[in-house]
C-alpha cells in the first residue's frame, strides 16, 4: 500500500506529532508499505534532506498559515498514485488543500486532529477562537466532515473535540497510538552522562517537551522550588526547544535562586533524549493541554515512571496500570504530584517501573499503533 501523510512541516523542533510521523512512516516502511510525505517545508529545509521517508516539500506557503495554491495541484495530480491520505493537524493550509485535492475523489483522506480541537485554545485564547468560528464552516468543518475518518489517539480527545464548535460532523475513530522503544538503554545512559557528566550520581526529575505555557513549565518550577529544600540533593532538568526567547529568559529567571539544580539543555535526540529518559527518577509534564504527550510514551518505554496532569488526555490509562500519578493543572496539584513521588516507598517505585514498562507495551508501542491505523485505512 502506498500512503501520503500530509503536513504543514516535519521540523522536529515541533515535538510529539512530528515524531509520531517518524516513527509510524518507519514502521510501515519496515512492514513493506509505501510512505511519502508532502509538506509545506521549504526544499531545502534541512529536516527535509534527512528525513528518511521521501518529503515532496512544497513550501513555503504564504504566512503562518502556508497557503499554497501548488501544495493542492501536486495532490490533485498525484493522488490516484496514493491508496490513502493522511492529514496531520489542522488550521493550516495542509489540511484544506488535501480537502481541495481529494474530496470527492477515489482517494479517501483520514485526519489525525493532534488535539487542535481541544477546548483549551477556546478558553485561553478567545480571540484567537473568534478568527477560527470565522474560518471554520467554509473549512476545517468541511475538512473533517468528508474525511473517510477523523482519528483520535484517545477516548478523551475524541470527547473533548466536540466541544469547540457548534457545527461539528465527522466519522470518529479512536485509535492506538504510540512510539517505538529505544534498542539499548545502557548504552543511551552512558551518552546521556557523557553529554552531562555533573550529572551522573545525581537524582532528576526530567521534564521533556517544548518550552512553552501550554506545558505547565513555569508551575513546575515553582512547585520544585518549594519542595526542593525538603527534597534532599535533587535536580530538575527541563529539555526542550522554546520558540519564544521572552518567555525562555523567564523560565530561567525563575531558577536563577536554585543553586544550579535546574537546567535547561535545549533539545536532545538520539541516544542522549533516551538516555535523559532512562537516567530519570521520574517524568513530569503539568500541562494544561495535552492531546496525547509522545514523551509520556517515550518515558514509559524506557521504565520511567510519569508524573502527569489530567489535562494530559491518556491519563486515565496512566493511572489504571500504575504507571504513574495524575494531579490537577495547578501549582498545587504540580506540587502534589512532587510530593507523592517522594514520599513513595523504593519497593513502591520500582513496581511504577515495571508498571510503566507493561503501560508501554501493551497500549501505546508501534506495532500496536500501527496496526490500529492500518485496521482503519483497510477498512474505512
């Protein structure tokens, strides 16, 4: 089968859905598919050139928003080649110039959301959601209501997404999703210790994500903050691109009274990202939006247990299987979630360990979620 995934970029800067895309194009690589990827990239981008999946980049389009009239024409002409379509993301023109290609013709197009539905964005930006009521009958409506499905990673996001918009019409299918486990975790340790050898011996929390309000980051450094002097001699390590260099500089102005037990590494990949993972005491992402958290994923694969809020949308599954503790979005719920972890028992801790690793492997790695999605594409 061949397939082509549309979206607006495959920057990896962007997280989660980008590395979703790697990871699931690898998988059906690996099972005898066929995956290409057109994108609103530049040619010469250099996520482009090394990407192993062939990227027909046909970008930049015009503003934030990528329009692009060629991004539909190439789809259009080519979209007999292509047994499925897979859109990712919505609100930019990679998601309505495949509804302008495709719609209506032979070649059935599904749409991963990745939680831009969510009522979140409605509530924090309002006008913002003004802009979006404007565009949304004569576009993204008509995107997800042609779709041959409109896929969810979670019961939860399926739930949420119908409470943005009045005017809402699709096929819903929720499916797995996931990631791949990393091939040698000692090996990914030593990196790790080697790229930050202060902190070999010393107990972290690791915090992996983008930089941004959406994630929690500042309420999780206040709530280290207060609980650090009670906590013993232990780090918090915030890994992650930030986009926006005002609100970087407040991050670390709010850990400038540390006494360098909070460091920001910028983003990391390969073997040191896993070994990050590994390496930690625990996971912790307090965001107040989270259609699913590729990291949680990643964390769980290696055995790390996660400290999540219910704002993340698998955190029913995380706390059914053990795998972790779920607070509220707050800085008391951030800082409960602290606190319970390092009040946990050792014995306690390393059955999480074991829970996280069963977690993984039973919902959320590749294989399953590949499956899933082929089950769907299959059988529309």
């Amino acid at each position: 089968m061949k397939i082509l995934r549309s979206t607006h970029t495959i920057n990896p800067a962007l997280g989660g859905p980008i590395e979703s895309i790697k990871q699931s194009s690898a998988a059906l690589l690996r099972r005898g598919h066929e995956v290409e990827i057109v994108s609103l990239d530049a040619p010469d981008d250099p996520w482009v050139r090394e990407s192993s999946a062939q990227v027909h980049a046909l970008g930049p389009g015009l503003g934030s928003y990528g329009y692009a009239p060629r991004f539909s024409r190439w789809i259009k002409k080519h979209r007999t080649e292509y047994a499925a379509v897979i859109v990712h993301g919505l609100w930019q023109y990679s998601s309505f110039g495949v509804w302008r290609a495709v719609a209506g013709s032979s070649t059935p197009y599904f749409v991963f959301p990745h939680g831009m539905l969510d009522p979140w964005f409605k509530r924090t930006y309002p006008a913002k959601h003004i802009k979006k009521l404007l565009y949304w009958p004569w576009a993204e409506y008509r995107v997800l209501r042609d779709a041959a499905a409109v896929l969810f990673t979670s019961e939860e996001e399926r739930r949420l997404a119908r409470e943005s918009f009045g005017l809402y019409q699709c096929k819903e299918v929720v499916v797995n999703y996931g990631t791949a486990a990393p091939a040698n975790l000692e090996s990914a340790r030593n990196a790790f210790f080697d790229a930050f050898p202060n902190l070999r011996g010393e107990r972290f929390f690791l915090f992996l994500g983008r930089l941004h309000e959406k994630k929690g980051c500042d309420l999780l450094i206040e709530a280290f903050g207060q609980l650090r002097n009670s906590a013993g001699r232990i780090h918090l390590v915030m890994v992650g691109p930030c986009a926006q260099p005002e609100y970087l500089c407040h991050l670390q102005q709010m850990a400038a009274t540390s006494d360098d037990v909070i460091s920001f590494p910028g983003m990391l990949s390969g073997d040191v990202k896993w070994g990050a993972l590994s390496a930690a005491e625990a996971f912790v992402l307090p965001s107040h939006q989270e259609n699913f958290g590729i990291a949680v994923a990643e964390a769980l694969a290696c055995g790390t247990p996660v400290l999540i809020s219910s704002k993340v949308n698998i955190w029913r599954e995380i706390e059914a299987d053990g795998a972790g503790y779920v607070e509220n979005d707050d800085l008391g719920g951030t800082a409960n979630l602290l606190r319970r972890w390092l009040a946990t028992p050792p014995e306690t801790r390393a059955t999480m360990k074991e829970n996280a690793k069963n977690c993984f492997a039973s919902r959320f790695e590749i294989e399953r979620a590949t499956d899933s999605l082929l089950a769907v594409i299959e059988n529309p």
